[in-house]
C-alpha cells in the first residue's frame, strides 16, 4: 500500500545519488511513481565508450567521460526548454557526479580539458530542491552489481569502486547546494519493504531542510 499523499510543498526537483550498484534508478522510479511524477533517467546503454572504459579504463576514460556529460546536459537542457520543471521530477542524477566520476577515471591532462567543457555546459545547470544520497560499503555494492548481471559492469575492481565510495563521501561530507538526505542503503530495503520506504516517504513529504539522516535498524528482507 502506497503512503498517503497530503497536499503538502513537494520538492520541485528531486535529484538521487550514489555509487555504482546503490539503486538510485530504481528508488526514482518508485518516487515517480508515488507521487505520479515523470522520472528522467540516465542512459548508460547509449554511451559507445563505456564497453571499452569498463576492459580498459586508461584509454577510454576521456570519451567516455565527455559523453556522459553532453549527454546528461542535453536531459537537463531538454527539460528546461520545455518547462517541465514547474511540477515534481525526480532524477537519478546529479550534474555534479559527472565531475566526481572525472576526478576518479582522468589524468591530470585530461581533467583540465575536461574542466573546461564541464565549466561551459554547467553554467545554468539548475539546483535540486532535494538531493538524496544513497550510501552502502563496498561489498554491498560489489554484492549487487553481480545480482543484476550487466556482463560489462562484471570487470569493474574493488579498488575502482574503493575510489568511487571514497569520492562520493567527500563530496556530500561538504555539500549544502540543497536540502541532503543521506540513506544507508545497506541497512534498509527501499525497494521492497514498504515500512522503510514510507519512512523516506514522509520524511520527502516534511520538506526538510539543511542536511538529514536517515538510518533505521536493518530491515528483514
């Protein structure tokens, strides 16, 4: 049973974040869905760099970084230009990410090009009235990005996500662009137990501010 929908100052513009495997696309779509909003998603199967970034990273971080950034833009571009953003969307993107991934996979050369389009592109980029972070340790990741089977995503390392979790804390450990919301997703099941999804649920619906936590016992899946 969904939570009921009170007539309440819904976030505009919901954006969710977190490593690889997290479960960021399935939770906005579960959100889009509760409150009958569109989600706009990435679309990693569209980026014709990622197969060889995932076997080779040192000779396809650039493409495939460049790519994703234009490509999650042109989302974001898209939306404006249609004015969607004057009801309720939910992402499983934030903007910001694409530099965070660059910091991880990019030479030093490499980034400076690349700040230099990410500078270009991002200058009206809009800001999220609710940012959700999804935390897990690393062995949930792995543990999950094995279950979903994506055969490309299998020759990601430890080591690769090691850095990617360690750039995701330091990122949202500072960020006060917009309301946070920071979820262990290790310890609760959003995607099936409906008790901790209803709490995330309410807490959306109280229009919180400043930066927020949320950690209940673990759930029994």
């Amino acid at each position: 049973m969904k939570p009921a929908i009170k007539e309440v100052p819904l976030p505009k513009y919901i954006a969710i974040e977190g490593p690889i495997g997290v479960g960021k696309t399935t939770l906005a779509n579960k959100i889009a869905e509760t409150f009958n909003y569109d989600a706009f998603l990435e679309q990693p199967a569209e980026n014709p760099f990622l197969k060889n970034f995932y076997r080779n990273p040192s000779q396809s971080a650039l493409a495939t970084q460049l790519f994703f950034l234009f490509q999650r833009m042109q989302q974001i571009q898209d939306l404006k230009q249609r004015s969607l953003f004057e009801t309720v969307r939910v992402a499983d993107f934030l903007i910001e990410k694409d530099r965070l991934f660059a910091e991880v996979t990019l030479s030093m050369e490499e980034m400076d090009l690349y700040d230099k389009v990410y500078d270009h592109l991002t200058l009206d980029a809009p800001t999220p009235d609710l940012v959700i972070y999804l935390q897990a340790p690393i062995d949930v990741l792995k543990d999950r990005i094995t279950k979903r089977g994506n055969i490309n995503e299998q020759y990601l390392t430890l080591e690769y996500l090691e850095k990617l979790n360690d750039a995701y804390s330091r990122f949202f450990l500072d960020y006060n662009n917009a309301p946070l919301l920071i979820i262990n997703a290790a310890d609760i099941n959003l995607e099936s137990n409906e008790g901790d999804y209803e709490s995330l649920i309410t807490t959306i619906m109280s229009n919180p501010k400043g930066k927020n936590f949320i950690n209940p016992q673990p759930s029994i899946i």
